[in-house]
C-alpha cells in the first residue's frame, strides 16, 4: 500500500534524470517540424497515489499505469492545499494562494453568505504580477484549451484560453500550431463516491486497507473500496483520450501530464494539510516512451507545474512564478528541500493552518488552536462514511487514534516523523530529542512567510474591501486605448497589470496583445481585464 513507502532515495536516480534532461532537450530541438511541443494535462480530483505506479496494486490502471512505463514517475509531489479551489488557484498562477489573495474555500458561487456574511461571489484580486499561465503560452503561438473546470477563485481573463468548454478539445486549433490541452476529470471526486453508490464496485471490500482513524465496518469498507472503484472508472476514462491522440497521429508528438489536485476525497484526507491530503501522483510522458520508468525523487510542489509547462514550451519563468521549473530549457537539476501548504476557510468554518513538508519531518502551525481539527461541513456529510463516523462519536465508540479528529482544541505546533508515522497520529511537538528539528522547521516557516506575504492573517472581509477600494462591488477593468503609429496598432490600458485582449470582429477567441500589431484591414476588437477585476467593455477599431 501506498501509505508505508517511502521514496525517499535521490542518489539513485540523479544520473538517469541527467540523462533524461538530453534526450528531452534533443527531443524539444526538432519536433516533427514544429517548433514547440505539443503538452497535455489529464487532470484527475481527489485523489492520493493510490496506483501501481505507487506500489499500490489494489486496482488495476492499465492506462496509467502504460503512462507510467514509458514516462516519468514523480514520487515526491505535493499540493499548496487538501482541497480544490485553493490548490487550482496556485496551479494556474504558479503562485502561493496564500500570497495571492485565494486561499479561502471558495470565492465563486459561495453557497454560504449568510454564515459567513461575504458576497455570494467575488474573485480575488491578483497581485499585478500574476497571471495565467496559459496566456504566456498564447503569446508565444499556443492554442490553448480547457475541457474544462477552473475553479482558480477569480473569473479567468479573456486572454487565458482559446476555447474553455466540455467540448474544448486540439482538434479545433488551426493547422501547425502547438496546442497545451487540459482535460479535467471529476470521476474521483468525493461526490462521486455517493454518486456512485449503486454502481457495482470494482474491488471487493473486504480486501481493501483502512487506516486507523477508520472504523473497520463495512461502511468505511464500502467507501474506500467505491473510491478504488472511480479511479479504475477513471483508467478507462483517460484510455479513451489517449486513442483519440493515437488516431489522431499525436501521441507520439505530446508530451502528457497526468496529475491530481490534491489528496482523497474521504474524511479526514480531504481539506487537511496532513501529508495524506498533499500527496498527489504526477506522471510524465513523452513521445516514443522517452522516460521509460525513471522515478524521480525530488521534491516538488504544485506551483511548479505552470513553470515547468512554459519551460519545456521554450519560455523563462515571468516574473511573479513562484514555482521551479523541474523540466525544459530552464529546469532546475536539484528539487525542493521542502514544501509548503495551507487551510483557510472551507465553506462556512473559518481556520488557518500552515505546514512544512520536508524528507522524513512535517511541522505544523495552527493559528486557532482553540478550534478542533475537524470542521463540520454539510458537504461532507453526504458521504456515508462521514456519517457513520459522526454517529458512532455520538455514541462513545470511536477508539482514542479515531477520536483524535474531534478533539476540543488542537496543539500550536505538531510535528511528525511520517516515515516512522505514515498516519501522522504522534505528535513530536513536545518531544525535547526533536526540539532542534522543530526549531529549524519552525524557522522555514516563518522564512517562507517573510518571502511570500501571508494575507491569511488578514480578516477576508477587510482584503475584499481593500480589494474593491471600500465600495461594495469589484473594480471594473478601464477601456483601452488605441494609437496608430508606423503602422502598427499600439494598445494600452490605463488599469495597471490587466490582460489585453484583440480580434477581428466575428472571431470567437481572443488573440493575447504583447506588442504592437499591423493596422488591419477589418474592424478589430479590443478588451482589457485585470484578475479580480470585472472585464472592460469590448472597444473597437
């Protein structure tokens, strides 16, 4: 199972990984006569390294698991958040949701405003650095698509994505132009476990392993066997995208992500900045097998997909990237020494953890150790397993390891050997042999903190008003201004750090404004939008 390895073994492999980095530059060189490579995101939702990739054979992924052989095996990624819109948000920017303003769960479409007394909806204002990352891609000839969640706590630009719908696909771009594709896929997603609950399972539930904040009944039986269940559901899901690249003669000319946005959809995994709320699988294909199995060991966070992306497309890390690009033209050979992550609010329940994953140790800092580690989330409680826990709560059955999830208060700090500690289940806080441990980790911490501004300490009323200048409504993006000069159309926005967006009128997309364009022979249009902001009214010319 997955939750007693340990990877933790870099030596191994940092000759192969060299070697991978010439075959891939060799390979990005000439692709097929075009310029950039083609890249795929297969996006997957709640879901830890449950796989046979990860030394979990439970279920069978023959799809995955076919990605897994001939590509790269990351066996250290973890994500900025337990849960999907926060995590989302720092994917897309390449940037800390906590220094960004997105951390609380969530912004759009809030089904909670009269708990918490926030707007229904309201996008976070980005700092005037951060911006979708596809749009670098756009700039530089990408056709970019997503099928097609978001989720990224503000409204995406116009200038992001060339087509973002259920029918988003690579085959719409135009001939010879590089495409980077997303394809969302929400069949391991927590809902999907009660959505599911009268399809017939695909492992038997007396086989499955539980973990020892679990009751061992044939619910939490049921439950985690029906998640296994939606990620074979999953396999055949992506095994049907991967024939479409191969009929369409693009398989072997696409480099494919396959990763997911956080850890289990299931109590107690979900939402939680423990390891097992982190820990994702991410797996690297490239053309013609090139990879073929290498396990990489470094550590590696989430915000360093949206790098690494742009470096293997040829392109420097922008400015406002947090992240390390780990593959390309501008990787980075040495990994992480560590990773962050954080919980915010979730739904209508207000608390702020911080943690620092490290090779062996996590520390944990809880700002409200005055509330209890679990929250009481109506969502949540749709699944059976949640309401089987509560119930036997209620009636004094739970053993000490599955009361801990309910306990009063919660401890400042937490630290945990999760090698010796796979469940995190003893904290090493007040352990005097691991004082220097924490010390050194409690340090991290408050670096990290120093180099990347925490707005979570700022009441998420008060960022919304100085975000909307004390009105009660966002900013609206200003018009932009057109100018003729040698022939070229030059495009400015008086709205400091919004995207530009232009196109001949009757065209659906929106072509990325980086540089001043020939003066056209048609009518154009023209929209500018700063993130957190509302659009501005599309100009023409």
């Amino acid at each position: 199972m997955i939750f007693n390895m340990n990877f933790h073994k870099t030596a191994l492999y940092s000759g192969r990984i060299l070697c991978l980095f010439y075959l891939i530059f060799s390979f990005e060189a000439k692709l097929f006569g075009q310029d950039k490579p083609n890249i795929i995101w297969i996006s997957a939702e709640d879901m830890s390294p449950r796989l046979p990739a990860y030394g979990d054979s439970t279920i069978k992924t023959p799809h995955i698991s076919r990605l897994a052989k001939e590509g790269i095996i990351y066996d250290h990624v973890y994500t900025t958040a337990g849960v999907c819109a926060p995590s989302r948000n720092a994917i897309i920017t390449g940037s800390y949701q906590t220094y960004n303003g997105g951390h609380n769960m969530r912004t759009l479409n809030n089904t909670y405003p009269e708990q918490t007394g926030l707007p229904k909806s309201y996008s976070a204002v980005m700092p005037a650095e951060i911006r979708c990352f596809p749009e670098y891609l756009r700039q530089q000839g990408y056709y970019t698509t997503n099928n097609n969640k978001t989720d990224y706590q503000f409204e995406a630009p116009p200038t992001a994505w060339d087509e973002v719908s259920n029918k988003a696909t690579w085959r719409n771009r135009p001939k010879g132009k590089p495409f980077f594709s997303v394809f969302n896929f929400n069949t391991t997603h927590e809902s999907q476990i009660w959505a599911n609950a009268d399809k017939p399972l695909r492992v038997d539930p007396l086989k499955v392993l539980l973990p020892p904040f679990y009751p061992d009944n044939l619910v939490a039986r049921t439950e985690v066997a029906r998640h296994y269940s939606n990620i074979s559901t999953l396999d055949d899901e992506i095994g049907v995208l991967l024939k479409k690249l191969e009929e369409d003669g693009l398989l072997d000319n696409t480099i494919i992500f396959f990763w997911t946005d956080h850890g289990d959809g299931l109590p107690f995994y979900k939402r939680e900045i423990y390891r097992r709320g982190l820990h994702v699988p991410l797996i690297i294909r490239f053309p013609n097998g090139k990879g073929g199995g290498v396990r990489d060991s470094r550590w590696i966070s989430s915000i360093d997909f949206a790098p690494t992306v742009l470096s293997l497309a040829g392109i420097k890390t922008p400015k406002g990237l947090a992240g390390i690009p780990f593959l390309g033209k501008y990787a980075k050979t040495k990994g992480r020494e560590m990773v962050f992550a954080a919980r915010d609010r979730l739904d209508s329940h207000y608390d702020r953890v911080r943690t620092v994953l490290a090779p062996k140790y996590q520390y944990v800092r809880n700002y409200f150790p005055e509330l209890p580690r679990y929250m009481d989330l109506e969502y949540r409680k749709q699944q059976p397993l949640m309401r089987n826990i509560l119930k036997m709560r209620e009636e004094g059955t739970l053993t000490d390891f599955q009361n801990l999830w309910f306990e009063k208060t919660k401890p400042k700090e937490e630290l945990y050997d999760w090698e010796k500690d796979p469940f995190e289940l003893v904290n090493l806080a007040d352990d005097p042999k691991y004082a220097s441990i924490l010390k050194k980790m409690r340090q991290q911490m408050d670096e990290w903190q120093q180099k990347f501004p925490d707005k979570g300490g700022v009441p998420e009323k008060e960022l919304i008003k100085e975000w909307w200048n004390g009105d009660n409504k966002p900013p609206i993006t200003a018009l932009p201004k057109v100018t003729k000069k040698n022939g070229k159309l030059q495009i400015i926005c008086p709205t400091a750090a919004a995207s530009i967006g232009w196109r001949n009128k009757g065209e659906k997309s929106w072509n990325v404004y980086s540089e001043p364009i020939n003066t056209p022979t048609q009518t154009i249009e023209f929209i500018a939008m700063r993130i957190g902001y509302e659009s501005s009214e599309i100009g023409t010319y």
